[in-house]
C-alpha cells in the first residue's frame, strides 16, 4: 500500500467515522426527548386536580360536574372531604365526547 492509498483509506475511515458520531448524536437526542416525554406523560397521568381546576377545564358548573361524577362518568378519589379527579380521566372524557 502506497501512500496515497494510504490517505485515501484513511480519508474514508474519517469521514465514516464522523458519520456515525452524527447518527449517535441523533440517537443520543431521540432517547432524550423520549424519556423526558414519558416523564410528561406519567406525570400527567398521575397528577390529580380539584373540583374548581376540574370545571374550568371541562368548562361546566360544579352541580354538572356533581352529577357526572354522581353517574359514574367521572371517576374520582376522595379523602375526607376533599375531592380529587385524575387529570388524564378528565383529558380521556373530553376525547370521547367529541
């Protein structure tokens, strides 16, 4: 192998080389947004959210709100007195009545 073979191969080498540190980049950038997007969604779907933030959301009144939830429409938890929707239920109710 002469020299220029030599930095031809070489020249090759380099620039596949590079190509794959741009592809790993890529990656590297997809598994980022990926695992912060399912960060988002387990918290969206874990987070709980009053009576008052549940109504402006679904844009009724709290005794509209009383009867979905008193019909089961509406799944809730409650501790005490104190009422709780989980957010993603509230989202899944609005998708279904479109």
């Amino acid at each position: 192998m002469n020299n220029q073979q030599f930095l031809s191969a070489f020249k090759n080498l380099q620039s596949d080389v590079q190509g794959l540190s741009t592809q790993l980049q890529r990656v590297l950038l997809y598994l980022e947004n990926s695992n912060a997007s399912k960060a988002e969604n387990s918290l969206l779907i874990e987070e709980r959210i009053s009576v008052k933030e549940t109504c402006q959301i679904l844009s009724c009144s709290e005794v509209t709100l009383w009867k979905l939830r008193k019909d089961g429409t509406l799944p809730y938890s409650q501790h005490k007195r104190t009422i709780r929707f989980k957010k993603m239920d509230i989202l899944n109710y609005l998708n279904h009545k479109r």
